[in-house]
C-alpha cells in the first residue's frame, strides 16, 4: 500500500544515526534539499548542536516545508523520523505505519498512534511495529480513557472482536464436514496437508461459494488484525491463520483472466514492495505441498500425469493441471499464434463442458491429460522439422488449414516458412504494426511467395491473414526486445539504487 510512515526515536541522536544508516543502505532517498529526498528528520535544535546534528536542524519554515510536503500524497516524501515533534496534532490521512522506539505512556502515548488511524481511501487501519514494548502502557492508557475517547483515536477492539467472532462462525459453517484440525498441531506435514485438503472442499463449491469464502476470509483476517493482541484474538490466531493461508493459496493458483502487468505497473509494484513492511501469510505451493515437482508442460512424463490422475483431491489435481495449460498457452501467445489459438480453445471447451456438468471431474482431468500429451507430442514433432522457433510459427501459420497438407508437402510449407522468416527480418522495421507501408509491402512478399511455391489458391487469402497476423506477433516482440535493450543503463540504475 502506497503511503507514508514516521519513525519514533528516544534521542536526536540516534535520529541522525539511523538516518545515515538507512541512506547508506538507500543513497538515493537522500537529499540536502529541503523539497526533495524520500526520507527527512523533524527535530529542534540550538547552535552548541554538533555538526552532523545541525543539518538536519532548521527553523519553522523547513518544518513547515516538510509539513506540507508529508501531507502531499504525490510528494516522494515517504518517511519521517522524529523524536518528539509531530506525535501530537500532525494530521496525514495517508500515513499508515508508525515505527516505535521510544518510550511513551498515558495521554501520548495515544495521540501518537492515533496519527497512523486516520481514514484514507481502501485504508484498513494503521499499524504500529512495536520495538521496545509499549503494549502494555497501552492498556494502562486506554482504562483512562472514555469510550468515547476510544473511539476518536480508533482503538476501541470491542467492535473488532465482534465481527471477528462474527466471520469465524460463518468460514466455519462454509468448512462444516471438512476436519481441519490438524492444522492446529505442530507439524508442518499435517498444516499443508490440512490447507491442501481446504483447497480442494472449497474448490467443490460453486463460483459464488469460492468468491464468498474469499471474501470472508479477507474480512476475518483485517478484524483479526485489529485485535490479535487480545485475548480473544490470540485464541483463534491459529485458526485465522487457516483460513487466510486457505485463501491465499488459492490466490495464487488462481490465474483465469489476469493480464499481463505492464512495464509501468511492474515497476510500481517493485517498489512497493521495497517500500513497504510487508506482514506473510503462508501461501502454498501446489506442486510441493502434494510432493510433485513442478513440471516443464512440453517434456511431461507419463510418470507425472499417472501421479495426477491418482491423487485423491480431484479439483485440486483439476487446478494443477488447468494452471500448467495455461501457463503453456501463455508462452505459447508470446511466438505462435495458431498454436495457442488451438490449444486455448480446447481448454476453454474441456472447462465448460466440466462447468455446465456434462462431465465429471475425473473426465475433466482426462481430458486435460490427453491435452498435455498432445503439447507433449507436438513439441517433439516440431524439434525433428529443424526448424527455429519463428520458422516454425510461419509454418503453423501456412498449414492451419489441415487440407492444405494435400496439395502442399511437408519440405514446401518449411521452405516458405524459412524464406517468410528471412523476407520478414530484413523488411521489418521497429515501428511495423503502426506503419501501413511497410504492412503493404509485407502482404505483396508474403502473396509472391505463396504463388512462387503453388500454395492453393483457394486458400491462399486465409493463410495471407494468419501470416501477417503472426507477422504482427513476431514485429511486436521486435519492439519489445528493442525497447528492453534500450531500457537496460535504466535497469542497471535501478538495481544499484536499490543494493542488488
């Protein structure tokens, strides 16, 4: 979560010696002016400061300027680090994490913390990382307040507790005929077997089940997380960490109708995901936690699939399968137009015959076997053509048409594969999909070529679009490979900044 955070020291001092070892960790988050830099210190001082003191000491105006920086959303002032300025009255919706190491009690104790509870957009709540234990001043405070008081500083865990217990007793009925409990033991066999049992029950209920058990165990995990502290909280720990590690896992497995994350979106999850402190769940390996080793989908051995089509937790082995396939297909997408074409909808039509009910899980699974045999076969077809990964796209591409084979040998259609690959590479031109020119001249190469080898005529304008289409693929990962080359000083920038 995007945001800003303030760190609470016991002295100036250690303000200043963990800003200099936080920036010799991160160089670049540092800056000697005031309107810029990532991390800041806000403190008071006076002249006799020493001088590593006396830089980060100015008058009303720098703290003003950071003030107003701090509150800015957009700013990149992300961290502030403090020893008492700000802990009271300063508002910044969008902090969300308060480091605390210092001691405090009573009235400021919870005015502090109250900084990081203000309301801001999907905001669940704040969190305090608790170094030197003020957990217990925290009770000791919160019996002077009213709860009234409570309420205004968001601490009140009463509500919280309620909608936990409330959560809890309906993921429980969703679980009812479903032992779970082994989770609740000691050894780690028996928990992932428990979460890989839970998996495949919820994996039985229809989509709206899956989507509801999802959504409570969400809810059940934030209200837990607001009063885990609490007796009550620390009764269930074990059990809200069932449920969430549940859905977490099948989170991952999930992978229907997610697009792939552009260059922008990468990068602002990288630094995130730098950025932020970041609190597990145990997500769960499919593969491993059912003892398989995650295979390559074009060599997969009959040993593999004879282990999944034995496994007892039929819509998990569903799952794996289905994820494999797609995972295949997606690399497919990137070189061979057709060939994943083919295969998507075949899984497309495997699936719905499975959802509409027409077939039972077990003839799903067949099914999807038989699809990854073919994956299988198809590739070690495509190694004995002696053909590279393009020329073989083309030659998908010029035989898609299975009649075409009649009137056009298996040596024709690769020699018009490799002389299509050659043509394309010496005419394409980085900025191909956008340029109609170059397009036509593409299309006049591709038809003379067809003609040249007596491709049938009849067919020849359908083959003409399939080609160009992948013509299209082929330039766009062209682009792509140009544009990754060119990003490569930025990357490079990149990991040093961040101490790869």
């Amino acid at each position: 979560m995007d945001g800003k955070a303030m760190i609470v020291c016991m002295s100036r001092k250690i303000c200043v010696d963990l800003y200099d070892a936080i920036i010799t960790l991160r160089p670049d988050w540092h800056s000697d002016d005031v309107d810029k830099g990532k991390i800041k210190i806000v403190m008071t001082g006076s002249a006799a400061d020493e001088e590593r003191l006396q830089k980060h000491v100015d008058g009303k105006q720098r703290r003003d300027t950071l003030a107003n920086r701090m509150k800015e959303n957009n700013d990149e002032l992300k961290i502030v680090i403090v020893r008492d300025m700000w802990l009271t009255g300063f508002d910044v919706p969008s902090m969300h994490t308060m480091y605390i190491d210092k001691p405090m009690k009573g009235h400021n104790l919870m005015q502090a913390i109250a900084r990081v509870n203000r309301v801001f957009k999907d905001k669940e709540g704040g969190a305090v990382v608790d170094y030197i234990g003020i957990l217990e001043s925290l009770k000791r405070a919160l019996k002077e307040y009213t709860d009234g008081d409570k309420e205004n500083t968001g601490i009140d865990t009463s509500k919280a507790i309620a909608i936990m217990l409330e959560k809890l007793e309906v993921l429980r009925g969703m679980f009812h005929g479903l032992d779970y409990l082994d989770y609740m033991g000691q050894s780690q066999v028996k928990r992932i077997r428990s979460i890989t049992a839970g998996m495949d029950f919820i994996l039985s209920k229809s989509e709206k089940e899956q989507k509801d058990f999802k959504q409570f165990a969400t809810e059940l995990g934030k209200a837990h997380g607001l009063c885990a502290a609490t007796d009550a909280g620390k009764a269930i720990a074990l059990e809200v960490s069932y449920f969430k590690s549940v859905k977490a896992s099948l989170v991952k497995l999930d992978t229907t109708g997610r697009k792939p994350l552009s260059k922008v979106e990468i990068e602002q999850r990288i630094n995130q995901m730098l950025e932020r402190s970041i609190i597990s769940e145990e997500v769960i390996d499919v593969f491993e936690a059912m003892g398989l080793t995650r295979p390559d989908v074009s060599i997969l051995s009959e040993e593999f699939l004879e282990e999944v089509k034995a496994l007892k937790t039929k819509n998990l082995a569903l799952e794996m399968l289905k994820k494999l396939l797609e995972g295949a297909i997606r690399t497919m997408e990137r070189s061979n137009l057709v060939k994943s074409e083919l295969f998507s909808e075949k899984l497309k039509k495997a699936l719905n015959k499975y959802r509409n009910q027409a077939i039972t899980n077990a003839e799903v699974i067949e099914e999807l076997i038989r699809m990854a045999k073919e994956i299988k076969r198809m590739h070690e077809e495509e190694e004995k053509l002696g053909l590279n990964k393009d020329e073989i796209a083309f030659y998908y591409a010029l035989s898609k048409d299975e009649v075409v084979k009649e009137f056009v040998s298996d040596e024709t259609l690769k020699k018009i594969a490799q002389e299509l690959t050659d043509a394309i590479r010496r005419n394409v031109t980085i900025d191909f999909n956008v340029r109609t020119q170059a397009q036509a001249t593409m299309r006049t190469i591709v038809r003379r070529l067809l003609k040249k080898y007596d491709y049938p005529p009849e067919h020849a304008k359908e083959a003409l679009n399939v080609v160009m289409k992948q013509v299209e693929l082929m330039c766009s990962n062209e682009a792509a490979s140009y544009d990754d080359m060119v990003d490569l000083p930025m990357v490079a920038e990149h990991k040093a900044s961040y101490g790869f």
